[in-house]
C-alpha cells in the first residue's frame, strides 16, 4: 500500500509549478486588465468549487454563478473564458514537466518504467529472449506514426510556440531546484532563478498579448506547414536518438532502418474537397525541403567540425578522389580534403533543393559545380566514403558523434521527410471508374453492375494494354480532378522516390471491387507497370479501410477473396510482399458503440492474421500483414495510452508491422516537447518489441472469447437503442453540445459533416466524440458496458457469482479487457453528470432532453457500479493515480469553462450577436479540449 506522506512530498514540485505559473498568470491579468477583472474571475472560481463541493450560501453557489455570469459583458466573459483557459495550457505544462521529473527519478534510482525502451529489453531478457533474436526483429519491423489534419487540433501554432518556450524555461528551473538542494552555498542560484521566472513572466505576458483562436479557417497549406514545424523541432533529433539508445543498450554498431514517419496531410482527400494535386505536389515539395535544409545545416556544420589536414592524418583514396572534385583549388583547404569533400556534398544538396525550388536562399559553396543529388543513396554514399576515412584513419570518435547522426537522418526520412499516405473513398473511386468505362464504350453504367460482374471487368480492364481515359475527352470536374491526383502521384514517386508515397487508403472498403478500382486507376497513371497478371508490379500498397461494424466482420471473407483473384497474390509479392489493413475505429465506435468497436477489431484481427499465415504457405513466401490503426484522441476514437494498447493486440498480429495515427491535439501533447516526445516514441518501439517476443503469459481462454462475444452483443443492442433508437436523438446532441460551434471554429480544412443536415450518419465520428467531451458525457468512450455485464450476470448459467468471478478474472489475465476496462475507467473518471444535466438545458425540446438525458444517466450508473464490480474499486483511476491527481489539480479552473460556455451557447443561439460572444465560445472550447488532454 502506497504511504500518503510519500506520494503528496512526490506532488510537491508539480504543485510549487501550479502555483507559480498561477500566480504568475494573476500578476499579469492584474497588469493587463485590471484587479477588478481578477477579482472578477477569481469569484467565478471560487463559486464554482463551491458548487462542485456542494456549499450553499444564501441562494447557493449554483444560482450565485449563474446570476453572475448571467450579467457578464462581452469584454468580460472572453476575458474570464481566457483565463481559465490559459490556467489549463499552463497546467498541462506542468504536468508534463513532472512526468519527466518523476521518470527521471526513477531511472536514477535504476527502476525502468514500462513503456521505456529500457524496461522492454529488461522485460525481454529476463524472459531468455536473446539480443540476436530483437535484432532480427527489428530488421523486419515497420513502426510508423502517422500525422493526420483531423480538425480536433484547436491550438495555433504561436500559442504551442510560447507554450514550448515556457516548458523549456520549466525545466531550466528544475534544473536550478536540483542544483540548489545539491549545494545551498551557491549564491549564484536564486539569481538565476529569478531571472527564468521573470522569463516565463515573459512569456506568459506574451501569451495574453497574443490572440487565441484562428481568424481565419485553416488551408491544407497550413495544415502541412504546421505539421512541419514538429519535424524541424523534434522528429529530425528525436527520432535518430531512438535509434542511437537502441543501439547503445543493444551493443551493436548499426540498426536496420525500422522506424519511420507517416504522414496523411496532403493526401488525404476522403471528405475534404480542398486537397488536390496541387496540395499533394505542396506537401512532398515542402517536406522535401525541409529535410533538404537540415541537411544543408548539418553538412555546413560538419564543414566546421572537420579541420582535419592531411598534414596531421592520412585519408582514404575514395575521400581523397571526393576532396578533388571539388575543384576548389584555394590555398587554404588545400590541407584539408574532408572540407572539400564535405563542399561537393553541400552543393549537390543545394542543387537538388534549388530544383526544388528556384528562390532558396542557400549559403556557402556556390563557385562549386556538381550535379544534384538524384537519389537519397547518392548522398548516403558520399557520407559512408566520409564516415569510412575518419574511420580507418584515427577519427572514430570524430564519426561517432554529428556524421553518425546525419546518415541515420538520411537513411530514415531520405529526400522525402515521411511517407505521404494518398486517401480516398470507394464512392469516388465508383463514380470516376464508371465514367471512364462508360466513355470507353465498356459499361454504359457500372455502377448498376453486381460484384460479381464488376470484378471480371475490372480485371479484364486490367488485363488490357490500352489506357482506359481518351486523350481530349471532356470528362466531368471530379473525374478530371482525381486522374490529377494520380498524375501527381506518380510525379512524387519519380521524383521523391518510392519511399515517398507507398500507401493508397481507400475508405468505406466494403467490397473487393473498391481495391480493384484503385488499382485500375494506379494502371492508368503508370504506377501499377507491367503486363497484367504475369508482370504487373507497383511500388504503392493499396489499403483497405474496414471501418463500421458490418465491415470489419466482412474484411476477412473480403481480402480471401481478394486474394484469390488471378494475379492478385503475385502482384503483390512482386512489388515488396506486403499488405497493409487499416482498422477504423472512430466509424465503428459511432455505430455500434464502445464494446463492439474494440471487440469487433480484435476478431477481424485474428482472422486476417490466420488469414495471411494460410496465403503465405499457400504461395510458399511471407506475405508480410501490416495492421495500420486509425485511432484518435478520445478513447472513442481508439485513444488511450499507445503502450497499453499495442500490448493489447491479439497475440500474434503485432509481429514487428504496425502504423498508427497521431490526430488533432494529441500530436502537440506528444511531440511539441522534445523530451516528452522521445517517451513517447520509445513507447512505441517498446510495446511492438515486447507484443512481438514476449510469450503470451495468458492467452485467450475461449470463455473469454464468449463472454466477450455477450457483451458486445447486449452492448451494441443497448447503444443502438438509445443513440439510433430514441427519436431525434440527432437533436439532442446538436442541441446539449457545441457541435454546432465546433463546426464554425477554425480548426482545419475539413468539413465537420460528410453532407449537410443533421443525421447521425453524415456526421463525421469526429466532431461526434468531439462534442460529447465538451459537454463531460463522453458518451463514446463507455456506453453499453454497464448494460452489457448486466445482462451476461443476469443470463450466465451458472449464476451471478460465476459471472463476475469470470469478469474479474478476465481482468486480471486478458491484456485485451483489462486495457479496455482502463480506458472506460479513464473516460468514465473524465465526465460529469451535473455539468452534462446543464448543458442539456440547452435542448429547445424539454421532453426529448429529459428522456434522452435519463436514459443516458442511467446507463451512466449502470456503468459505474459494473466497474466497480470488474475491478474491485468504487473509486475511478484506482490504477491510475498519475491522472487521478492531474484532474484533481485541474477540475476546480475546468468548471468554470464549462459553466461560462453553457451560458454563452443559451445567448448566442437566442440570437445575441455579440461577436465577442461567439469569440468566447470558441475560446472555451479551446480551453476545455487542453484541459481534457485527449478529447478529440
């Protein structure tokens, strides 16, 4: 049992960071607006933690708050709306500072966390799996998080920005803390930490002066340029000092190249009319040019570091041959062949950003003439000679350090930076496809056709050496807009390499004939060459998306019969014998709720990994299965901790291949700290490493197997009954949410709705987990299992002590539930009954508020109390005791947000059109999403 002692003197240095950026953040509204605006919001505070603690004076905290923000001008409600979101940004802050503080603690203390690199390979060995056996694996892994645009990202760039400036400055005061306790006679030490606190002051200063939310709605320009900015801070170090530990821990020289940066920003145009080719050129262009410019910097400051002359040191014959192609003949490097070699190698790469694009402003070495770089392994080859010289010559430890680190760059994001994923879905691919056969005289309409006869003509399609479009023919504005998808397609992977766009996503995949349509339209932009079926190969992997619930129970049957299509099979293990499978878990969520999503996944995994194992031995070569996941922020979106949820993966079906998606304002909470960032990356080599070779302690016994079976089945029924079933419950959400609001803020390029109107199935599952996280029901991330473990008690066999003594056990001894159960535990502590009922006096319809509010309450109980019975814990995050305490520092400055946008959402759509209203609205917004962390 933990000592309380113990675990508040940990809480501390996080509670000492609270108070002072708190207080930091009062001196400056003090400054900025006044002390009657302080005390203002300073009230607001302290009425609502009356009103969460239940206190009662005179009317009651309740009716004093709603009183007084019922009275709050424009001015002051986006004042007090910025304040108390701030206050959570700024906790945020604080918090990450003490994760890194507490893992700190224990690594020097030699206790290795789970999650960490470390802790996995002590993990391994003591389970007598050998360093050869995780080299080997990690030479054919594939680990790859990918950054996507989803429109739950609702920061700007400069406020992430100044954030990222007071993290540092937190951490330099740590430092000083550290130093002080260390030697309390260094009179130096309060000066300077003085000097870091009136530098946050600054900061925070900065923050107050510096407008919160977009003025304008984002372009894709923008969303791949804010992406961008998380290479150039954090991926370009981060990602090669993974590597580098691994190494280091491993005892090896070298790693395989296993790890890499995926990207959809760009490619992805499934619902978002603004992404075209010209958005697809954009995207490679500019990530090729940031990882071009940070060569260059690198090269450039190698040129520095290696004064080496050959006066001092012999070099090899091929620097010696690099050093004279050059042509530099000035006196001063006439020693000094490492600088001139190191001069052709920032040319070429200067060249080939030129080509790029023609106005960069690029520095030194322009009188040196040589031909750009064509392939990222002319530039690797060029480094190697370099590397190779120091190497045989006495320089091994000047190797080791900035040249080292270069070519593990190039080797890792080449020219290209990341792989840009191209998405679209099957309805578009439909309609092009029919149009393109209907012009060809082939099929008057296509889309009439059954499957069956679509198959046979596509592959006939295939099979013919003839283009399929006509040169001059008018085709209509969608047809002529993706043909000009795939042009640019195959202009990046001519230009970029084939590394550069590897992923064809196509989603709503409910049948074989969506992934032919694609590869017919591969065919006619010349990426899928060959002669059709004995030759045809294609450097683009065609992924299906198996999304809703009916879907994911098809993807099995779907890809055998893919697969056993003629040509098929060959195809793919003439172009890389691999195969990745997106799994959706936002769609399936929104359709058959929490339960049936994740339950639904796990079957289809299994399936589709016993699946490829039987077409592998059938062909007599791997085909290498890639699960690719496309989860979100929220838990109803598949979020929750990475670590958890690979080793959560049914055995077998990790096997060193996994990508997964890093959406909305998750990528900033993960990566924009590059301390925080490397954690979270080394989660994911950790978890892949240890789902791959640990042996599965507990495998699934099969009355697990059927009880997960009842309680999706009873969990689904109960989902569907109230969220598809209640009439008009689409009005309740749009009503008791700010859905609607959501949709107006400027948080991405993509449309919140697939169609207009307010059916639940034209909502994006987006917005739809978005909103409900807003109002604190959190609706997706638990409904159904309170229904669920009541019906498999009420109906197991051997009675109701048989059930839960089976449901506790699979707790236990199931990765797979028990991280579930975490997960609704996490987003069960995160919601809030009383706050909800407000926002469901918002509903205009006070009948359908009650009935779908009472229903949703009692599934709420329901819930809670099969929780407690699972795991043996009337008290939420009893597991968790890290986020137990951030919210408990945090909920008090939350509530007021929540208060103050319930009563701006009654104003503004009672028809007061303030725009200072609505500006505070979305202020709100901002500030609950940061302090909810994974609410998108």
């Amino acid at each position: 049992m933990k000592n309380p002692q113990v675990e508040s003197d940990k809480e501390k240095p996080l509670l000492e960071d609270i108070r002072l950026l708190g207080q930091i953040l009062g001196e400056v509204i003090r400054e900025q607006e006044g002390e009657e605006a302080y005390a203002l919001i300073e009230h607001i505070r302290q009425l609502a933690v009356a009103d969460r603690r239940g206190q009662a004076d005179g009317e009651g905290a309740a009716g004093q708050l709603e009183s007084l923000l019922h009275g709050l001008s424009g001015d002051q409600a986006v004042t007090v709306v910025r304040a108390f979101t701030y206050f959570s940004h700024l906790a945020n802050l604080a918090e990450d500072r003490h994760f890194l503080r507490r893992r700190e603690a224990h690594e020097r203390r030699g206790e290795q966390s789970r999650g960490s690199v470390a802790g996995a390979l002590d993990r391994l060995a003591a389970a007598g799996v050998g360093r050869e056996d995780i080299v080997a694996t990690l030479d054919r892994a594939y680990i790859s998080p990918v950054l996507t645009a989803h429109p739950t990202e609702v920061q700007r760039k400069s406020i992430l920005d100044a954030e990222k400036a007071i993290a540092g400055l937190l951490g330099r005061r740590e430092q000083l803390r550290q130093a002080q306790a260390r030697d309390e006679a260094d009179v130096r030490l309060p000066g300077y930490r003085r000097e870091t606190e009136a530098a946050i002051r600054a900061r925070v200063t900065q923050l107050w002066q510096t407008r919160m939310i977009r003025n304008a709605r984002l372009t894709v320009q923008d969303e791949i340029d804010n992406a961008l900015s998380y290479y150039e801070s954090t991926f370009l170090s981060e990602v090669p000092a993974l590597y580098e530990g691994l190494e280091e821990r491993l005892e090896v020289p070298r790693l395989p190249v296993f790890f890499r940066m995926g990207q959809w920003i760009g490619g992805d145009r499934d619902g978002n009319p603004n992404v075209s080719a010209a958005s697809l050129r954009y995207a490679l262009q500019r990530q090729s040019r940031v990882a071009l410019r940070h060569y260059l910097a690198e090269v450039h400051a190698l040129g520095a570091e290696l004064s080496l002359s050959e006066r001092r040191v012999a070099v090899s014959d091929a620097l010696r041959e690099l050093a004279l192609s050059s042509g530099d003949d000035s006196e001063r490097r006439a020693d000094e062949p490492y600088r001139r070699a190191l001069t052709v190698i920032y040319a070429r790469l200067a060249g080939r950003l030129r080509a790029l694009s023609a106005n960069e402003n690029i520095h030194p070495h322009e009188s040196v003439a040589c031909p750009p770089y064509a392939t990222v392994d002319e530039f690797l080859a060029d480094l190697r000679v370099v590397e190779a010289s120091l190497k045989e010559n006495h320089g091994a430890a000047l190797a080791a350090g900035r040249l080292r680190g270069l070519i593990r760059k190039a080797e890792v994001f080449g020219f290209h930076l990341a792989t840009l994923d191209m998405r679209q879905s099957s309805d578009q691919h439909e309609a092009v496809i029919a149009e393109l056969l209907r012009a060809a005289g082939l099929a008057e309409r296509y889309e009439s056709l059954d499957e069956a006869a679509r198959r046979d003509l596509l592959l006939r399609t295939l099979a013919d050496p003839r283009p399929l479009t006509i040169p001059g023919h008018a085709y209509g504005e969608r047809t002529r807009g993706e043909l000009d998808i795939y042009t640019a397609a195959r202009e990046v992977v001519d230009a970029h390499g084939a590394n550069a766009l590897r992923h064809y996503i196509i989603s709503h995949t409910e049948d074989v004939s969506d992934l032919l349509e694609v590869l017919v339209l591969l065919k006619e932009a010349r990426i899928l060459t060959g002669e059709w079926p004995g030759q045809a190969r294609t450097p683009v992997i065609v992924v299906p998306l198996f999304e809703t619930i009916g879907d994911l129970r098809r993807a099995p049957d779907i890809m055998r019969e893919y697969y056993a299509l003629p040509g098929i099979a060959a195809m793919v293990l003439r172009s890389g014998a691999e195969q990745d499978v997106m799994l959706g878990y936002s769609d399936s969520n929104k359709d058959g709720g929490i339960l049936t999503s994740h339950w639904e996944l796990y079957v289809a995994e299994v399936a589709l990994a016993r699946l490829f194992a039987e077409l592998s031995a059938q062909y007599g070569a791997p085909l290498r299965l890639r699960m690719f996941h496309g989860r979100g922020g929220a838990v109803g979106r598949g979020g929750g901790p990475s670590y958890e949820a690979i080793l959560a993966q049914p055995p077998g079906t990790v096997n060193a291949q996994i990508r997964l998606t890093e959406q909305g304002e998750v990528i900033a909470s993960k990566y924009a700290n590059p301390e925080i960032a490397r954690r979270n990356l080394e989660t994911l080599v950790a978890a892949t490493l240890e789902a791959t070779l640990l042996p599965d302690a507990h495998p699934a016994r099969a009355e697990y197997l059927a009880a997960a079976q009842a309680l999706s089945d009873a969990g689904m029924a109960a989902y569907r009954d109230v969220v598809y079933g209640i009439d008009n419950f689409a009005s309740y959400f749009y009503d008791a949410t700010p859905v609607r609001e959501i949709a107006e803020l400027n948080i991405g390029s993509r449309p919140a709705a697939r169609k207009p109107g307010r059916r639940l199935e034209d909502l994006r599952a987006i917005p739809w987990g978005f909103g409900w996280g807003q109002s604190r029901l959190t609706l997706p991330g638990w409904f159904g299992l309170g229904s669920a473990v009541d019906r498999y008690v009420a109906d197991h066999p051997d009675g109701a002590e048989a059930a839960w003594r089976l449901l506790r056990e699979m707790h236990q001894e199931w990765p797979f539930f028990r991280t579930l159960v975490a997960n609704i535990d996490m987003v069960l502590a995160k919601s809030d009954m009383d706050l909800a009922r407000k926002y469901g006096t918002l509903v205009e319809d006070r009948a359908l508020a009650a009935k779908v509010f009472d229903a949703i309450s009692a599934e709420w109980h329901r819930t809670v109390a099969a929780l407690a019975g699972i795991t043996g814990s009337e008290d939420r995050l009893a597991g968790n005791p890290g986020l137990a305490r951030s919210m408990r520092h945090r909920f008090p400055y939350i509530d007021p947000l929540h208060h103050i946008q319930v009563e701006l959402l009654r104003r503004w759509r009672a028809g007061e059109t303030d725009e200072r209203i609505q500006t505070a609205i979305h202020i709100s917004i901002n500030g609950i999403a940061a302090a909810l962390r994974n609410s998108g």
